[in-house]
C-alpha cells in the first residue's frame, strides 16, 4: 500500500497544509518556532504534522488525542483531513482516500473511505474503522510499531516489565484474541462445571423428593376420613352463623324505614338558611343607610334649635337687665332712665323672643315627627331582624337534626351492607363446601403419581446429562490450557523469538560494529533454580555494562533502535500490506557523534525498502544528507508546511 498525500485545513496548529508521501527517500523534517526564538525549533509543530497522518488514519494521534480535541483552537470549527493512497499489491492499483473531519461546514463530524472515488464507508465510523483497519492490515497499536516512532516510544519496550513487554507483543502479533478465547473458556468451564454440580444436585434433590412423595401417597388415604368428619362440623357451623345474622339485619333494615322519611334534604334547608342569612344582611345595610338618613334629617334640626334657644335667651335676660335699670342713671347722659323708654325697648325685645319661642316650638314639632317616624322603622325593621334569626335558627336546628339521622342512617347501612356481605360470603363457602367433592384425596393421588413419573423421566434426564458433561468437561479443560499462557501463547511468543533475536542482532551490527549482541528470551532461572516465564531483553556488550540498565545513555539509544527495528520487522513479516513510509522522531537523542553515524548508515538502510522516510530531528549538522527537507514554520501561532 502506497501513502501518496498528506493533507488538511485546521488540524492543531494548522490552518492548511498538503504534504506528498511518496517517493522522497530520506526527508529531513525542521521546525522553526518564530513565536518563541528561545524555543529551539519545539513547539513548531513537527510531531503535529505526523499525527495528522496518525488521526486520519486511527482517529487518535499517539499524544492521546481524540475527537474535537484536534481541531484548531482559534477557528474551532472546519477541521479537515484527507489522505490519498494506491494499493500497488493489487491489479488495477486502485485508488483510495480517507476523509476524517471534525465540525466541518460540509462533512460534519465524519469518516469516509472511498476507492477510485466512489465511497465505500460504512453504517458507523466504528464500522468504517475496522474497514480501514483491514484495508491496510494494521490497527493503531501495530501502526505506532510499524510506522511512526516517537521519541517517547523507542524505549518502551527495552525498559517494560514481563508483563508490559508480553502486553506489546501481543498488540503486535494479533494473539489477544487467545486472551479472550480464554476467558471465554474459562466461563465455559467454570458453566459447565457448574451445570455438572447443578445437575449431581438436582438429581439427589430429585430422589430425595420422589421418596417423599411416594410416602405422601401412603398418608393421603388415612387422612381423608378425618377430612370428612372436619367438613360436615365445618358446615354446620357455617349454617349456625348464617341463621344468626338475620335479626340483627331486619332490626337495621325497620330502624332505616321508620327514620329515612323523617329525613329533610339538607340542601333545601341549606338554601332557605342562605335566604334568611341573605335577608338579614340585606336588612342589617337597610338599617345602616335609614339611620343614615335619620341622622341626616334630625342633627340640623337639633343644632337650629339649640342656636334659637340660646338666642331666646339672651333676649328674656336683657329684657330683665332693662327692667332693673329703672330708676337709674345713663351712664352717657348721666339722666335718669324713664320708665316709657324702658317699656318701648322691651317691647321690641318681646316681640322678638315670641318669634324665636315660636320658631323653637315649630322645631321641637318637627324633631318629635321624625323621632316618630324613625322609630317606627326600626321598630318594624327590629321585628323583621328578629323573625329572620328565629327562621335561621329553626332552619339551622332542622339541618343538624337531619345531618345527625343521615349520619345514623348510613351508620345502619353500612353495617347492614356488612352483615349482608358476611352473610353471602358465609353461605357462599357454605354453598361451596356443599358441592365441593369428598374424594379429594384420590385426585392428589393420582396427580402425585403422575408427579412420581415425571421425577422418573427427570431422575433419567438429569443422569444422562451428567455423562455428557462428564465426558465434554476434559475436552474444555485441554483448551483451556491451550488458551492460557503456557498453551498457544507461549508457542507463539517462543516462535517469534528466533525471528526477532535475528533482526535485532542485524541491526545491532550496523549500529555498533559487532559489539553488542541482544538475545530475546521468554524463560529464566529463579533463584530457587526453577525455570519460569519471562520474557526478557538480554544485551551482551563487549565493552560496555553487562546489561541494559548498566549501559551508558547513547548504547541503550542503539539497542532502543535495534529493538524497535526488530519488532518493525516482525510486524511488517505479519502484515498482509506493506506500507511505502516510515517517521523517526529524535533518532539521533543520546547519540554520540559515531552513534550519529550508525544511525544513519541505518536510516539509509530502511530508505532501500521505502519510499519515504521521514525523520524529526535537531541536529541541523545532518541536513545536508537527507534528500529532501520539510520545514514546518510556526509564527502567530499558526504552522505552516514549506516542503523544498
């Protein structure tokens, strides 16, 4: 399988970016962070760019991101990823393209495959995947083994536990699928063992109840006499109870009859009672405004009368005041007051008292007529206030009396209803016990004697299963040894020990001149001296550490290489495709300067079987021996690819 194109719009750092896979031998891949000078080319967005080839493809880049974690922060939307491919193991070579997109204005959130334009995706993205997947014979773990190595990745499997290192290889050699058959063999076991354990105890549960049955059988006879006898007592105490409840019912049934019809509707009364509660507030807002009128007529009258009597008055004191002047002085004129003088001004005073005495009579006539008037219609309204609260009060007696013989009655209804029940439940099981048949026994004998067959037919049953699990058991219990660590899996991981301890070694050749040797091994000695499995990474050196850990940095980043190229090497002896590229990120960390040497007579080993490899790296010494440069600028945060 031929990668041909790399490309996209608004993946991480980039806006947009195309990039050709294929063909260019050794690419040297820089960055240049113009952001931050200081930066030494990081940031720039190299390792971006590899895993825009890694998400496309898997839908995750080996940082661990996944879904809209990859779209560009600033524009976060329309992100975009495309890559072509041709299979040239095929006829035709035809043509192939995956699109993953992510908020994208015209694709939405999807992933397409399609081959010589036509799309060929799936129902689910998860569906489509696994058509990826198969159409280049790799999944994610195998792709990261095979394809792209990060800097973070080449010693992981050097400096992994047993279990870590077994755990890789099973990724890459396919053989979790033996993990899952075990544990599926597993529950099958354990399953039918269980059902053996099920079935031993059903079938001494099942004879241990055919004996009990067979015993009831025995009993059953003996003791329906006695059930005869207990059901003719049973029926004359039932008719006893019947023939008790009926006087208490017709005492009930004459005291409803002769209290119903006393009974006046509630409702009605409550009515008439809300007419004279009506009429009295009514009465009581006429009796308001007529006092209101009352004293609207009487106070200005009675307040005229009182300045008239206050006027007479002083009028009948000075006509005293002038008589006792007589005789006396002017205190003007200093003459003495004549009597005719005296006559003539109370005279005048007189007539004009007698006006005033007969204005005041007139008022008292008129504030008497409407002290009568008034008190005649209170009268009269006081003695309709009165016959309305009689009314109201009788009205209110009757409705209680009724609520009280309604509550009565339906006290006597309810329990009449009860006694009546109880006396058609009663002649009911009476009813029911007469019809019901003497012989009972008989039919549970019988149907215990069919239950008897039926055990019978189960007892063989259940023996018969119990053979075929005993002989189908030792066939489970052998795969599943097959399943385990030390069955299938352990063949397989000691078949591809020969395989990896060769091509390791071959690369460790080129790598240190035929100083170090690495041997692969899946057993060791304990201390007690017992062989067990572990797998282990055994370096000889001949003039460095005696082992991995005690060996300098830049001899562990050689046996790193020539492990990672070993396990590339089994995936790809594996791989029903072969893919035209690899990527090397910071190969060269650690290295000296003839470790930079071996590495790169290496890399230009691998270039003879691929078309492209593509290798991240700081040293810029090394630029002028790859065949092509790819420069991945970053500047206002945004990177762009210049591939010269």
């Amino acid at each position: 399988m031929r990668l041909l194109e790399l490309g996209g719009e608004n993946f991480g750092p980039f806006r947009k970016f195309k990039v050709r896979l294929n063909n260019r031998g050794l690419i040297y891949i820089e960055g240049i962070n113009k952001d931050d000078p200081n930066a030494n080319s990081n940031g720039a967005g190299k390792t971006e760019l590899i895993d825009a080839m890694t998400f496309v493809i898997h839908g995750r880049t080996t940082k661990g991101l996944s879904g809209d974690d990859v779209i560009n922060k600033d524009i976060k939307k329309d992100c975009y990823l495309y890559l072509n491919m041709e299979d040239d193991e095929v006829q035709g070579s035809p043509k192939y393209s995956i699109i993953r997109a992510r908020k994208h204005k015209e694709y939405g959130t999807a992933l397409i495959l399609a081959v010589n334009g036509k799309n060929i995706s799936e129902s689910s993205m998860g569906e489509t995947q696994q058509k990826i997947n198969n159409l280049l014979g790799m999944n994610f773990a195998t792709y990261c083994q095979s394809v792209a190595f990060l800097q973070n990745s080449l010693d992981r499997f050097s400096s992994a536990t047993d279990s870590e290192k077994k755990a890789i290889l099973e990724q890459i050699l396919n053989i979790k699928i033996l993990s899952k058959c075990h544990d599926k063999i597993n529950k099958l076991v354990k399953t039918k063992k269980n059902d053996r354990n099920s079935a031993q105890t059903k079938l001494e549960i099942l004879v241990k109840d055919r004996t009990s049955e067979v015993r009831l059988i025995e009993t059953l006879q003996a003791k329906q006499k006695e059930v005869e006898e207990k059901k003719q007592k049973t029926l004359e105490d039932l008719k006893g109870k019947i023939a008790s409840i009926g006087p208490p019912c017709e005492t009930l049934e004459k005291s409803i009859r002769e209290v119903e019809p006393t009974i006046f509707s509630v409702s009605a009364l409550k009515e008439k009672l809300k007419e004279h509660k009506d009429n009295l507030e009514a009465l009581s807002k006429k009796v308001k405004d007529t006092h209101s009128k009352f004293r609207l007529e009487l106070v200005p009258k009675e307040a005229l009368r009182q300045q008239r009597n206050r006027e007479y008055e002083k009028i009948r004191k000075d006509v005293e005041k002038k008589h006792d002047a007589v005789g006396s002085r002017c205190p003007y004129c200093t003459q003495d007051i004549p009597l005719e003088l005296i006559a003539i001004l109370s005279e005048n005073l007189l007539k004009t008292g007698n006006a005033l005495k007969q204005e005041i009579d007139l008022l008292d006539n008129e504030i008497a007529a409407i002290n009568v008037k008034y008190e005649t219609i209170f009268s009269q309204a006081e003695e309709f206030e009165k016959y309305e609260k009689e009314n109201a009060e009788s009205l209110q007696k009757a409705i209680d009396e009724s609520k009280q013989k309604e509550q009565q009655v339906s006290g006597w209804k309810r329990e009449l209803n009860l006694q009546t029940s109880k006396k058609e439940e009663l002649q009911e099981l009476y009813t029911d016990l007469t019809t019901a048949k003497t012989d009972g026994y008989a039919d549970t004998i019988e149907a215990t004697e069919l239950k008897i067959k039926r055990m019978d037919d189960d007892i063989e049953k259940t023996k018969k299963s119990i053979v075929e699990l005993d002989e189908e058991i030792p066939h489970l219990e052998f795969w599943q040894h097959g399943f385990s660590n030390e069955g299938l899996k352990s063949y397989i991981l000691d078949s591809v020990v020969p395989i990896l301890n060769i091509r390791a070694n071959h690369y460790a050749d080129i790598l240190t001149g035929g100083t170090m040797q690495i041997n692969f091994s899946t057993q060791s000695k304990n201390k007690s001296g017992n062989t067990e499995d572990n797998f282990k990474v055994e370096v000889f050196n001949k003039y460095g550490g005696e082992n991995y850990k005690s060996s300098s940095g830049g001899e562990r980043r050689r046996i790193d290489i020539a492990v990672m190229m070993a396990m590339q090497d089994l995936v790809a002896s594996r791989s029903r495709k072969k893919l035209n590229i690899c990527v090397f990120d910071e190969m060269f960390e650690g290295c000296d300067s003839s470790g930079v040497e071996a590495v790169m007579m290496l890399l230009n080993e691998i270039a003879k079987t691929k078309d492209s490899v593509f290798v991240i790296t700081h040293h810029e010494e090394l630029k002028n021996r790859f065949s092509n440069t790819l420069t991945v600028v970053k500047e206002n945060g945004v990177s762009n690819v210049i591939d010269s």
